[in-house]
C-alpha cells in the first residue's frame, strides 16, 4: 500500500464474491482499501474480463469467472494501462509502480 500512497493512488479490489464473504476476508487480513462484489460479473463483463467457454488459455474450472486483472483508470474515468493476467499470472509490484509511474 505505502507504493500507491506515495504516488497518490487509490486502490480498489473487485471480487466475484458476495458482500459477505468480502467483509469477512477485508476484516481477516486487515485489508484498508473497499473491495467491490461483482457476483454476477457485470463489472468484468463491461470492461471485456469476463471468462466463458471461448476464451483462449483458460480451462473449464475458470469459465463464468473473471479473468485476474489489474487496471489504472485516469481522473477523466478513462483506461490508461491494464494487465490481463492468465490462470495464476499476476504482475510484480514493479510493474504496477512502473505502470503507474508512466500513465498517471
């Protein structure tokens, strides 16, 4: 968190999870930034990170899911970096901080 402070960021996590269950996980590992539930995925489905029976490089147990991103969206609400991850793949701090360095 003190990377994204320090370049005055605001994180926020979006889950497929229900209110609940994301209430239960923020107050367990003490998270300080809102997590969002998207259950039915509607947010992924509208920035195209939603995975179904088409989407390459994804197996069965992921379909109906979103696909783990990250998304720097500029004051004007616009999209101005994103990484698309597959499965597992997730980015290194470095690359985030980079990331933001660049774009914002």
């Amino acid at each position: 968190m003190s990377e994204f402070e320090k370049r005055n960021v605001k994180l926020i996590a979006i889950a497929k999870d229900s209110t609940r269950r994301l209430i239960k996980m923020k107050e367990k590992d003490n998270f300080s930034f809102p997590i969002i539930s998207d259950k039915g995925g509607k947010i992924a489905k509208s920035y195209n990170m939603f995975i179904t029976e088409t989407t390459a490089g994804h197996d069965d147990l992921q379909v109906n899911n979103a696909i783990p991103a990250k998304v720097l969206v500029n004051k004007n609400g616009e999209i101005v970096w994103y990484y698309i991850g597959a499965k597992e793949d997730r980015p290194s701090i470095e690359i985030i901080t980079d990331a933001i360095d660049k774009y914002l």
